[in-house]
C-alpha cells in the first residue's frame, strides 16, 4: 500500500529526513537510498508517495518512494549537461591557447589542470561518501576548490557524477565562485594584471 506525504524534514549534508503523513500521524524516517528518482535530491517541502517498512527497531521507515510533480526533474536534461561539459572543454583550450600564444604563464594552465582534477575526485568522494553513509565533504571545501581554479573539474563531476547539480543554495555559491575566479583571470589578461601575475610566479620561483 502507498502513502503521501510532504518531506517536513531533510538533512542533505547527512542524506536523511522525515515525512509528515497527509492523513496526519507521526513523521516517518526515510533515507536518500529509499528514493527511486536518485537523480534528484530532496530539498525539503515536496509532495511524496511511499510504502512502508518496518527496520530492525520496530520503527516505520518510508521506502520506494517517489516524487509528485516532479517537473523539475527536466532541469539538469542531458543536453544542459552536455553543454556544460563543452563549456568546461571550450573554458580550457582557451586558457591552453591563451598559454601558447603567451598571454598567460605555462603555471596558470598547471594550476587549472591540478585544481580541476583535484575538484573531480573531491566530488567523486564525496559522492560515494553520501552513499555509504559516510563523513561528507564540506561543501565550503569543494566551494574552495572551485574559487581557486578547479571549478571545469567540478562541473564535470556535478553532470557526470549527479552530484550537487540539484541542490539550489549550493549551485549559487558555485556559480559566484566561477564568476569571482574568471574576474581574476580577466584581470590578469589586462597589462597591470598580467604584470603583478608574473611578479608573483618570479617570487615563487615558478617562472
């Protein structure tokens, strides 16, 4: 038998919450795993229906359980990813053609490169992670990695991996942290930007 219910309820950062029953009753636990949709995460305040379980300690637990409405499903289609991914391509050949044509040092593609990298496996991770139940990565971390040039790296993870691409609050932190490392970038193409850019890699060493 099915249920409805709306999530009243929902950790993200621990992959778990609480539906409050539409006939009324006490909430009922459910976890991310339980979701058939795993292409999209629960915010809070959706409309659900349910079976229940009972778990080893007596207690109702909600199971296979599905989205009412879910129109936002079509957000993230495979096109949008697919676009995304070729912007994150697009993103790198200009900076890897920008390098060879000297407009910018060799170390600013390295650091494009590693960070990305970097990024990729911290969502892998962290994704796997969610799965197990296990301890998650800040999101001010991956937020960090994408703010210092790993964001290509992240962005592929979020359409390649599903992971963070339906969570609203965490997409715009994202999404301003792009926007605040392709200013720097802009900047350092300029003649005074490019110059203390070079002042700084002839201190570290670099160039």
């Amino acid at each position: 038998m099915r249920y409805q219910g709306k999530i009243t309820n929902w950790k993200d950062d621990q992959g778990f919450g609480f539906i409050t029953p539409n006939d009324g009753g006490k909430q009922v636990f459910v976890h991310i795993k339980s979701f058939s949709n795993r292409q999209r995460r629960p915010v809070g305040q959706e409309i659900v229906s349910y079976e229940l379980k009972v778990d080893a300690n007596g207690r109702f637990q909600a199971e296979k359980v599905a989205f009412f409405g879910d129109s936002t499903a079509r957000v993230s289609s495979p096109k949008g990813g697919v676009v995304l991914l070729i912007l994150t391509a697009l993103f790198l050949i200009f900076v890897a053609v920008s390098v060879l044509v000297g407009k910018l040092p060799f170390a600013v593609l390295v650091l494009y490169l590693g960070a990305s990298l970097v990024a990729f496996l911290a969502y892998a991770l962290d994704k796997s992670a969610a799965k197990k139940d296990q301890w998650r990565t800040q999101e001010s971390t991956l937020h960090m990695f994408g703010l210092i040039g790993g964001w290509p790296g992240a962005l592929a993870a979020q359409q390649l991996l599903r992971h963070k691409s339906k969570k609203q609050s965490f997409q715009i932190v994202f999404w301003i942290t792009v926007v605040a490392n392709c200013s720097v970038l802009v900047w350092f193409f300029s003649a005074s930007g490019s110059s203390v850019l070079r002042s700084i890699l002839t201190a570290a060493g670099v160039v």
